[in-house]
C-alpha cells in the first residue's frame, strides 16, 4: 500500500488536534493505505501532557520549534523535515483545529491516488460570518487582478513525494505555502471543500491578519504584480488624461501612492518572510 504522510502544525490548541486525530482514526483510512502523522509544535506554551495512539495510524512524531515561527514557516519546517528523515509517498498538509474537515481526507487520498498529481481543497463554503466571507472573497479577486492567479484553495491539500521535495528546497515555501504551491505546481488536481467549524478555540483570523495573509501570497507573485498594477495605472491615466482630465489630482495621483505603497509592501513582506 502507498504511504501517506500528514503534516499538521499546532500553537497550544492540542485538544482540537485530538478530536481531529480521532475523528481521521474512525474513517479508517489505513484498510487503503498507511497512514503516519508529523505534528510540529510550533513553540507552544502550553504542554501534551499524554501520549497519543490511534490504530489508524503507523506513527505519530512531534517535533518541536525551538522558537514560535508562525504557521506558514512551521508548514515549510515540516516539509523539510519530512523529505530529509522519511520515506512517503504523498504528504497531505492539514490544519489541526477542524477547519480543514477531516471528511475529505479520504476524498484527497482517493484522487491523490488516482491523478497521482497535487490535489488541492478548494474552498466552495465557508463557515465564517457573512463579513468576514465577504472580505474572503475581495482577497479572492484581489489577488486574481494583481497575480492573474485564481487561487480557491489554502494550505489543504496532498501531493506527491517529489512535488513535496521541489517545495522542500523551493525558499518561497517561507512565505506563502499555498502561493508558491500555485506558482510552482504546474499539474495539479482538486475536490471541492467545505470549510469547516474550528473545535475548540475561537478563530485567530482577523481583518489585518487576513490582509497580511493575502499580501503574502501576492508576494510570491511581486515582479508579475508590479507589471500588473503599473499596467492599470497606466489605463487609469490613460482613461482620466482623454474624459476627465481636471479629475487627475483627485483620482490619479492616490492610487499611484496607494499602488506605490502596496508594491514596496510586497517586497518588504517577502524579504522579511524568506528566511
């Protein structure tokens, strides 16, 4: 039987990695292939004061960040960790506190195994509150305006060994999991995913939190971003100077401070992210 790896980061919230462990462990994916867990622990303060065993699964490892890094880089650490110390056949990276169902495991494995390609969870309901779904949605065409790039999906997903290797030993993974994903994975597949309702803990996704996270992505994408939105300027100047010239002052000149700032903050979030 093919091999599969999981790849969950945690901070602190080890009561949501039990339920989602154990509800993984009653869908009995292990009768169609083995089934091993890495968590990282990213930095918590809070201690696993047990020890965990499933029948589904293999193995169960946690290693630990000497330092709280974020869960972007904790995912990136993973994988690196993974390529080096382990033999896999795919790797499924997966939240531990219930947003990423556990249903559609089973559902990536089946098409990872089918495709043998990088199947992606793409996002067609979310569970959060009708503004913050909205806000979801604006980062959503935002990006697709600055990048060209429709990405639906997060850090949900399986891929194959070597495509999690190219990731290993590809520095964006720092940055953006899911932007260097779509950068980089040419060949990739998907199943339609629900956002789930997290277990335990509130989420930690807030309105600046989620500006950062789509900055990130686009990030990825800094030099192609450039072109585009001097290329909108460009037509916005182009627009205004031939119907509305006396509006230059008031509407051209903003969103070339505005378009001037979001392009050095591209930058600046990728440089400090990449290492």
């Amino acid at each position: 039987m093919q091999s599969f790896q999981i790849l969950i980061p945690v901070y602190n919230d080890w009561n949501s990695l039990l339920i989602l462990l154990d509800k993984i462990n009653k869908l009995e994916i292990n009768k169609i292939c083995n089934l091993n867990v890495l968590i990282v622990d990213d930095a918590s303060t809070e201690n696993l004061n047990q020890k965990i065993t499933f029948l589904s699964f293999n193995s169960i490892e946690i290693i630990k960040n000497k330092k709280n890094i974020g869960h972007g880089k904790s995912i990136a650490y993973g994988i690196k960790y993974l390529t080096n110390k382990k033999n896999f056949d795919y790797l499924i990276v997966m939240d531990g506190d219930g947003e990423d169902r556990p249903e559609e495991v089973k559902e990536l494995i089946l098409k990872s195994l089918k495709t043998n390609k990088t199947v992606t969870a793409n996002r067609i309901k979310r569970s959060e509150r009708i503004l913050f779904r909205f806000l979801y949605q604006c980062h959503i065409v935002l990006t697709y305006i600055i990048t060209g790039r429709l990405i639906r999906f997060g850090n949900y997903m399986c891929m194959p060994n070597n495509q999690a290797k190219l990731l290993a030993n590809n520095i964006n993974t720092n940055v953006s999991f899911s932007g260097t994903v779509e950068k980089f994975i040419k060949n990739k597949d998907s199943i339609p995913s629900i956002r789930g309702l997290r277990y335990k803990q509130p989420t930690k996704m807030s309105l600046l939190k989620l500006i950062r996270h789509s900055l990130l992505i686009i990030s990825i994408f800094k030099i192609e971003a450039t072109f585009r939105i001097l290329a909108i300027l460009f037509l916005i100047n182009f627009i205004i100077t031939k119907f509305a010239p006396q509006l230059f002052v008031f509407i051209f000149f903003p969103l070339f401070i505005i378009s001037a700032m979001l392009i050095l903050s591209l930058f600046y979030l990728y440089q400090k992210n990449i290492t």
